[in-house]
C-alpha cells in the first residue's frame, strides 16, 4: 500500500517535471528550434491542431525556421496561428514554405521570458506539491482506516518529503540552465 502511494507520487512528480521541461522548450532564446512551435495550434478543418502535426520544420541558421507544410491549404492557417502566438515573430510566405526569421532579442524581451519561465517553473513545483499533497491524504486515510501504522505512515512521508524535494530541485536545475540560456548574449 505505502510502495503503491509513493510509486504513484513519484510518477506524478515526473510527469510534472516532464511538463515544465516541454514548457522551458516552447520558450524563445535567441537560437531558433522546432520545439518552440509545439504550444502553438492552428484551425484545420474545424479542429485546433498542432502545428507539428500539421508541417515539418527546419533550421538551417541559428535565427531561421523554414516550415513546409504537409497540406497547402493549411498554410494561412499556419501563418495567422504562429502570427497570433506569444512569440512575436512575424512569418513571410515564399511560395510553398514559411520563413520565420527571430530577431535578436532585446534586454526587456529576455527578462520578461526569463519571468514567463520562472512562473512555468513554479506550476510545476505547485503540480509536485498537489502529488505530495494527494499522496500524504491517502497515507493518512490508510492510517486511520488502520491499514497502516503510526510509524509506518511517519517513515512514509519522509520518503514522500524525499521525492517532493528531488523532484522540486529537478525543476530548479530546468530553471536555472533556462535562465542562463535566456540571459547568455
């Protein structure tokens, strides 16, 4: 029962990390990548897709994207939504592709992304926190409903209080390479 709990907790935490990873990615730095555009969906057909779904994406400079649609059809849909997006980049059409081309980000843009992952960082410490949270709630149901002992449940919260901290200190880490990342000129 506490193994289960705690292994449960543990995958929660994880996917929590992996979160706030995939949203350190989606953040602009001064160099160009694919991930950037993964929050980023367009209408296509009636639905709200994904723009990975919908183009491939490719980096030849360190400040270009080149995206090749898969469909035609789907690049005024690609434009408006990367145009609409927090990004601030404005796309131009050659043709058959999109070519966004990053400006050099000014000392106000890299605080403000520098906030934008600071607060990314703190909903996944909130989402580690919620895991322990729910995972101590059930380790003190188990102990009232005599499941488990006094000590046992003592045992495991410390470590549950272990994994909270490995985790939290898994998304400082994230954190702190994002900031030098945003911050390196």
């Amino acid at each position: 029962m506490i193994d289960q709990t705690l292994r449960d907790a543990d995958s929660k935490m994880g996917k929590a990390v992996e979160h706030a990873r995939d949203e350190f990615a989606a953040i602009r730095t001064g160099r160009a990548h694919p991930a950037m555009f993964a929050q980023i969906t367009a209408e296509y057909y009636g639905q709200q897709t994904p723009l990975n779904q919908l183009a491939g994406f490719q980096v030849p400079e360190p400040r270009t994207v080149i995206i090749q649609p898969y469909d035609a059809g789907a690049k005024p849909a690609i434009e408006k939504a990367i145009r609409e997006s927090d990004l601030g980049v404005n796309p131009s059409d050659d043709g058959k592709v999109l070519r966004v081309t990053l400006p050099e980000l000014t000392e106000d843009r890299r605080k403000e992304y520098v906030k934008l992952a600071k607060s990314k960082a703190e909903e996944g410490r909130v989402a580690v926190r919620g895991a322990r949270r729910n995972a101590k709630q059930a380790l003190d149901k188990a102990e009232k409903d005599s499941e488990i002992s006094k000590d046992d449940n003592t045992g495991a919260e410390k470590r549950l209080d272990a994994l909270t901290k490995k985790h939290v200190e898994a998304i400082d880490e994230l954190l702190k390479h994002k900031e030098a990342e945003l911050l390196e000129v």
